[in-house]
C-alpha cells in the first residue's frame, strides 16, 4: 500500500483517496510574472511524478493547477516592462507550457488562471462577510484569522502568540520565510491609477492572491480534494491562508492529504537574482545534457529532502540515467515478443516497494539498476528480456526517462 508524508499531522500514512472512483490532487502552479526556473520545475515534477504513480497504481486522477496572473509582483513587472499583465503572463506561460512538454510532465486537467475565477473569488469573499470571518477596511476587504477555529494547524503556528492588537497586512506576498501575525488581505480595493480594476458585486478591485487558489479550487471540485501540493514555502503564509478560506465557506476538509517539496539549491545556495545563480531548463540544455536527463536530476532526489544542484551532481545524474537506458538497450536486443509474467513481476515489485515508501524515486531507481547490472545480459532468455522490458515500460509511464518518447 502506498505511504505519504501528510504534512497535516506530520506523520507518514497510508494513502485512501476522498473519491474512490477518482483521485483528486491540486497543486499550486507558477505566478507567470517570469519565468519558471528548475527549482520550481523540482517541484512540479515531484507532482508529475505523483499523479503518474496514482495512475500506475490503478487509480484515475484529476489534477488541477494554479496559474496566478493577477497579483501584486505581476502588475509591478508589467509596468517596469511598459507592457499588459495579460500579455505578460500569456508570455511566461507560454514557455511554461512548453517546458513543461520538454520535461515530459503531463498537462494537469485544469490548468486554470486566477483571472478565470474572478467570480468564484467574489462569491467566496460574499460568504466570508456574511459569516463576519472578513471584513472591510479603507477599499480593502481583510480575513480575520482568529474567526477560523484551528487556524495555523497546517504548519503548526502557536496562535498562542498572536496579537492582541488589530494588525493587517495588504501585499499578495511577503520576502522572507515569517509569519504576519495579523489579518490578510482578500480583495484589493482600487486606487487611482490601478492597471487591473474589475467592476464586480463587492466593488471595483482584484482578488488578492490568498483567495485565488480556494477560488480556482471551488471552480473544479466540489469534494474535499485527495491530495493538495506546493512547495515548502508555500507551508508559510500561504496553505494555512487557503484552507481557513475555502473551510470557513464548505462543510467539509479542503484536502486529506497535504505534500510539500523541499527547495532546489545551486551549489549550497538559495537561487535569486541578487547572486546571479538563477538557472532555468535551456540553462542545463546548453550544457549539453538532455531533458530526460534534467527531468531525472529532479527528480531523483527524495522530495522531503533539499536538493542540491553542482555541476558535480548533475553529472552523475546523467551518467548514472546513460548508463542504466545502456543495459536496457542490450536487454531490448535479447527480447522476443512473449514476455515472462514472472520476470516482469520481479520488475515490478522492486520498484513498488520503494515508490509505495513516500514516493522514494530515489530507492526505486537504485534498486531497479542494481537489479539490471546483476543480469547476464547475453545469457538472458528472451521470454525474460521481455518481461524485463515490459516491466520497465510500465513502470517508466511514471518516470519518463528511460525509453524516448513514443
């Protein structure tokens, strides 16, 4: 049976999805204000890789993605850019998508924009005033948190400490990994001069970040979601925002299982622009390597563990990814077209094993190729050189590195 890492809890449980019929998993996407760098591709391939393995598992899977194209840091880069924020984020998205294909990731059901759940925004924001869990303040519309019982529990927050004092806090989002101990913003009440301003039935503005994710959310599902995922910061003024706002209007759980991705380093180092070790996919192509190659730098790594990205590490990725396709070429040669159940079996229960232990891509991979350079390739019989293949053909529907694209 496969085990997650539920961050809700902290504690490693056995996966039952809400809906047996489907299995649900939303996962926060790319603010389109630039350009996706490898650390979040990092993180949404640990979410390719995910939904692959649900499918693998035998469960169908509905995925949604977030695509935030309304937000403070994209109004401020389109005007320094002198162009739209539409224009903008249709351009980032652009080569997102296509990245995206580059990496072999599958295209979620719902790749949904905040700027296509303005309604759902506004209806949620209605509820919240009618329920005095939000409230307006000078244009602005604010969620009380202290009007959510169990607010904080998704990280862990000692509301013990929270102020006594009225605090409010009006940006989409904050630098730094710290909490604002006080009310976030819902709604962006307009100001003269604004490049974003809807006429809506709560006033002219935008929806604040915090409210577009439970927007979109409610848009596709009507059920407590399986699975929701993000990355580790998201741990940090973000989830917590989402769930006290889609909970504080639904009778029921926003999600069963929460997934967070430790971070991309370059070599020790957060990436940022200040120290210029910012990398992006055709950064790593133009070193020669191939997508496959960064697809399975990526994803090797454990997702509960930092990844660490040198010149060094990267290397070895793609010459331990070279030399497993190579065995798997010298087996592909020895098969015949009737495959040996037993030996495709054996495939499959190595690499079961490790990827039902909280999706351990790395354990899986490392004993399928410890099992690959024990065969005796050319005393292989080709009923098992078929199995082997068939086996591994499987098992690489979830992660399409191994054999090139059909």
């Amino acid at each position: 049976m496969l085990k997650l890492f539920n961050t809700f809890g902290r504690k490693i449980e056995p996966f039952r999805p809400v809906n047996r019929k489907v299995v649900t998993v939303f996962t926060c996407g790319p603010s389109v204000y630039q350009r996706s760098h490898v650390g979040n591709f990092r993180t949404f391939l640990f979410e390719d890789v995910l939904v692959r393995y649900f499918e693998y598992s035998g469960y169908a899977v509905k995925r949604g993605m977030t695509i935030t194209d309304i937000e403070d840091k994209a109004i401020e880069e389109a005007a320094k850019r002198k162009t739209s924020v539409g224009h903008l984020a249709d351009e980032n998205l652009r080569v997102f998508i296509k990245e995206m294909k580059l990496l072999r990731m599958k295209i979620p059901d719902y790749l949904s924009r905040a700027s296509e759940s303005i309604g759902q925004s506004v209806e949620i924001i209605k509820k919240l005033l009618s329920r005095e869990v939000a409230y307006r303040h000078e244009g602005n519309i604010y969620f009380d948190p202290t009007r959510f019982p169990g607010f904080g529990q998704l990280y862990g927050l000692d509301m013990s400490k929270w102020p006594k004092e009225k605090r409010r806090f009006h940006k989409d989002t904050y630098p730094g990994m710290r909490w604002n101990r006080g009310d976030f913003i819902l709604w962006h009440g307009c100001r003269e001069g604004d490049a974003v301003c809807l006429e809506t039935e709560i006033g002219k503005g935008r929806p604040s970040w915090n409210v577009q994710d439970p927007s979109m959310v409610a848009r596709h599902f009507s059920e407590t979601l399986s699975v929701y995922c993000g990355g580790i910061d998201n741990l940090i003024r973000h989830h917590d925002y989402s769930r006290a706002v889609l909970e504080s209007v639904r009778p029921h759980p926003m999600a069963r299982f929460w997934l967070h991705c430790l971070h991309l380093h370059v070599k020790g180092q957060k990436m940022s622009k200040s120290k210029g070790n910012i990398y992006y996919v055709d950064t790593l192509l133009k070193k020669g390597y191939t997508p496959e190659e960064v697809r399975f730098f990526l994803i090797y790594g454990h997702y509960r563990e930092r990844l660490n990205y040198t010149e060094s590490n990267m290397k070895k990725a793609a010459g331990k990814l070279r030399d497993c396709r190579g065995v798997v070429k010298k087996i592909s040669g020895k098969a015949s077209s009737s495959p040996d159940e037993a030996a495709a079996l054996e495939v499959r229960e190595i690499f079961t094993a490790k990827m039902d232990d909280n999706l351990d891509v790395r354990s899986a991979f490392d004993a399928l190729q410890g099992f690959l350079s024990g065969v005796d390739v050319p005393k292989l019989n080709p009923r098992e050189a078929a199995g082997i293949l068939k086996a591994l053909k499987e098992l690489d529907r979830v992660l399409q590195v191994i054999f090139p694209v059909e």
